[in-house]
C-alpha cells in the first residue's frame, strides 16, 4: 500500500497506510486520524485509484494548502506523489519523496524529537501566549491565497513577522537562483538595512546555503561563532536565518535579526518561520511554473547590493 508521510505537526515522523478508494483526513476518528487543533474534524479526502491519487478539500475550516494555492473545497485535484499537503499546521506527503528532503530541515530545529502532542509545530502554539504566533500562520496563508507577486507577498509577511516578533529590527526575504546558487533579488523591511549589514549578509547566506540548515546565533556576545565578531562590529545582537527550499533545491532564504538586545527570538521561533518558509517555498514554485514575474523588475539586482 502507499504511504501518507506527516512531516510536521503534533504527529510529525508517524506513517499512514493509503487504502484503495477513499481515505478521510480529519480530527474525527473516522479514516486517518489527524490530532491537531486547527485541523478540521473531517478534513480532506483523499482518493486513491491504482497509482493516481487525488484531493478533495471536504469545506474545511482553515483549508487545504497545496502546490502554492489552496483548493477549491469539494474540487476534486489529481496529485503526484512528493508534494507536500498542508492542513492547518499539520504537512503531510503521499509517498516518501518529500519526506526524505524536509527531514534534514525538521531534525535541526528539533521538530522530530518528541512523540504525539509534545513535538511540532502544536508545541509551539499550544499556548495561550503563542497565539499570535498562530495567527501569524493564518494571515501568510490569507497572503499566499491572494496569489500576489512575489515581492509584495514577502513584503506583506515581513510586516507581520516583525509585528510578530517584537525584539526583531529588521527582515529580508532573499531570492536565490537555484542552479548558480547566486543571489537574484532581495526583499527587506525596513527597505534601508545599510551597507555593513549587507555585507555582512553574504556570510549569512553563503552558510545557510552551503549547510541547507537554519543559521541560529542568539547571543553575539557569548555565542561561539566564527561570525559573532562581525557581529558584534556591526552591532548586531541575534541572528536567524531560515532557508526556503523546494525539494533538494534552495531557491531562498528568511533572514531576520536585532541591533540592540540579544534573544531577539526564541527557539521555538525558528520552527515557526521554517514553517513560514515551506510555506513560501511552495508559493515561489508555483509562481515560477505559471510563468509569473516576481515584481522586482524594478529593482537593482542582489548582486550590486549584497
């Protein structure tokens, strides 16, 4: 039988048979139990037909994100294996393809490490202080269901994220050829960062590219880093960056720092914004097979000003 992989969420790492036919997705315990609180009590159905499965989004609530769009609910959508499924803060992946990539991602921020509803992303929100970062979540996914360009979906994410994030002084999303691996375009809030910070931000990038894992300094004064000395000459505090990868490929990066106090973010913030991040990932990808711009025309390529 196929596999329903869950990537992250409260049951992130656990493995579900996909019988012939139809297989409900939900928090009710009728077909594939899904025990996350912003999942739906009968979710998604999927329909398996020999090797060929599709989606039906079943009205849920908080909706099915997929291939960089939300489905039309009662819309049936035939699906490849390999791609992730996004159901409230849960992803799941028919088929061990996506699985494989996203695992390394997962395993550093420590998303696999506990069982049942002590691990994942439900962690993370479960209480009632981290509702904003829920809310968070839902206003990308309102964003990314707007099917805007793609600078002024990251400008958008970066006000929330910064709203959000209240230690942090300053976001950029960076855009990165796939293929090359150079830098093609930067997006930041505030939109001046200043040029030591940028290049400053060469660093950053060519580490997280290079390691495909999220680059976490919290403290520049006592954290043991080969950068923390370039930090703390350009004054800056605490570090995070993220990557934005579909598949194998980084096609960007989530970049967010302080100036003035150390833990600008905590821990548990880097599963957020690497949820944020896959959740970009998938709407860039779609952008680019559609054939659509970015929007950045208009603006001086990365490379004259990182």
């Amino acid at each position: 039988m196929s596999k329903l992989y869950v990537l992250t969420g409260p049951q992130a790492g656990k493995v579900f048979e996909l019988r012939e036919g139809a297989n409900y997705i939900g928090r009710s315990s009728k077909g594939i139990r899904i025990e996350d609180p912003t999942v739906s009590r009968e979710h998604l159905k999927i329909t398996r037909t020999g090797g060929t499965y599709y989606l039906t989004d079943l009205k849920s609530r908080n909706r099915t994100f997929f291939n960089g769009n939300y489905l039309t609910p009662g819309l049936e959508l035939e699906v490849r294996e390999g791609i992730p499924i996004a159901i409230g803060m849960t992803v799941l992946c028919i088929g061990h393809g996506c699985r494989e990539e996203m695992a390394p991602f997962l395993d550093s921020i420590g998303l696999r490490a506990g069982g049942g509803g002590e691990s994942g992303i439900y962690q993370v929100h479960k209480e009632r202080t981290n509702q904003k970062k829920l809310e968070l979540l839902y206003r990308v996914s309102d964003i990314l269901g707007e099917e805007l360009p793609v600078r002024e979906t990251c400008k958008k994410i970066l006000f929330h994220v910064l709203d959000l994030l209240k230690r942090v002084d300053r976001g950029i999303f960076i855009l990165i050829d796939p293929v090359s691996r150079e830098i093609t375009e930067t997006i930041s809030e505030p939109e001046t960062l200043g040029d030591k910070t940028l290049s400053y931000l060469r660093d950053v990038v060519g580490r997280v590219v290079a390691d495909q894992h999220p680059l976490v300094i919290s403290n520049a004064q006592t954290d043991k880093d080969e950068l923390t000395d370039t930090l703390r000459l350009l004054n800056v505090e605490s570090v995070l960056c993220v990557p934005i990868s579909t598949y194998s490929e980084i096609i960007g990066l989530l970049y967010i720092d302080s100036l003035q106090r150390p833990y600008g973010f905590r821990f548990e913030d880097v599963a957020l914004l690497m949820d944020v991040s896959q959740r970009v990932a998938l709407a860039i990808q779609y952008s680019l097979a559609a054939g659509q711009s970015t929007g950045m025309d208009d603006v001086a390529s990365a490379s004259d000003r990182i």
